[in-house]
C-alpha cells in the first residue's frame, strides 16, 4: 500500500524533474538543483545532514552539498525516486512516515508554489488529518523564536499552541496551510491571521518560525 510519504516523494521528483536544474522555490537562496540535492544529502549522508541542526556539522554539510548539487540533474532526481540506501532507516515504513511526510509535502509545495501560475492542491481528509497529527507534536518547536503568541486553529475548531506570549495572533486554516506556515513559508500559506496589526506585521516578517 503506497504511504503518505511515498506519494509526496514521488510527487516532488516529477515537479523537480518538470522544472529543471533553475527553477526558484520557497527556500531562500535555492533553485531546484540545490532542493533535488538537500533530499538526497538529508537520506543518504546522516554524516553530513546533522548540519542543518548542528553548527560543528555545518561546514561537512556545506562540502557534502557541493559534491551533490555538482552531479547531474537527472541523476539527483533518481535517487529520489528511488528512495534511501537499502540499510537506512528511512527504509522502515513506519520511520518514513514520521520523519518524511512533512518533509516531501513542504518541499513540493516550496517547488510548486514558487511558480507564478500555481494553485492550491485539493487534499483529502485523511491526509489533512495526518498533517495536522504532526503539526500538533511540532508546533511548539517550530514557534518557539517567534516574537509573539501563536495559536494555530483548523476550520472545524481544533486548536494547538505554537508559541504562548502576547499579543497573541490567530492563524486559521487547513492543517496543509498551517504546516507551511509555522514552516517559515508564511507569505505563500493560505491562512486567515486575527490579533493586533503590528503582532501579525511582526508574525509576517519573522525568520524564527520553522525548524
């Protein structure tokens, strides 16, 4: 049975594929090419990938996506069609549910919605549900740096803290928009924001929102 994750890797190497080496996305400073080789660095250098949490590691992981981002094009895509290597515990099906549905859904939506003519994607039910499972249990690390109260809110009502301070700003949305938006993709996430003008000013320009 395909998984969340493997649908949205899937998703992501055709987008990546369709849009070249050039393309911009919603990472600051990345085209495709240098997205395609962050997906494979993240599943297939453990040694390396800890730069992106770990400042000793950082400069490994410069060199590391360097090497990666050299290799052609064609071929980054491939590995990530093809998944990690056979013994990575990416492999477990149950450990690339956690650690890559999110990941594979916010970078095809940074591929995608960096392009003038996108739309919003029509998700079901059952996906939004698993979206906002995770948002629930990372919110709070991803709003921790922000410099207001955040309090994330589903269209049915639901609710979940990112981060408790005032003033406090409402963001309303599908769990697919929040996502993206505690994600630090705030300019690109379909959300309604309530609170004081200058807290969502605040809200809009912040770096801090993220992992």
């Amino acid at each position: 049975m395909s998984t969340f994750a493997k649908r949205e890797r899937l998703l992501l190497a055709d987008l990546l594929e369709t849009a070249g080496p050039e393309a911009p996305t919603l990472c600051e400073g990345w085209r495709t090419r240098d997205l395609a080789a962050h997906v494979v660095v993240r599943e297939r250098r453990p040694d390396a990938a800890g730069g992106t949490m770990l400042k000793q590691l950082a400069s490994r992981l410069d060199r590391v996506m360097d090497e990666y981002g050299a290799k052609p094009y064609d071929e980054l895509i491939q590995l990530i069609r093809t998944g990690p290597p056979r013994f990575s515990p990416f492999q477990l099906k149950q450990v690339d549910e956690a650690a890559n549905t999110v990941e594979f859904y916010v970078h095809t939506e940074d591929v995608r919605r960096a392009q003038p003519d996108w739309s919003p994607r029509e998700l079901d039910p059952v996906f939004q549900d698993a979206l906002w499972s995770r948002l629930e249990r990372a919110a709070r690390l991803m709003g921790r740096g922000i410099p207001t109260g955040l309090v994330l809110r589903r269209p049915n009502g639901q609710t979940t803290v990112a981060h408790r301070g005032t003033p406090v700003v409402t963001a309303t949305g599908e769990p697919s928009e929040l996502l993206l938006f505690a994600y630090g993709r705030q300019s690109a996430a379909k959300v309604e924001l309530e609170g004081e003008e200058d807290a969502i000013a605040k809200l809009h320009e912040t770096k801090q929102l993220g992992i």
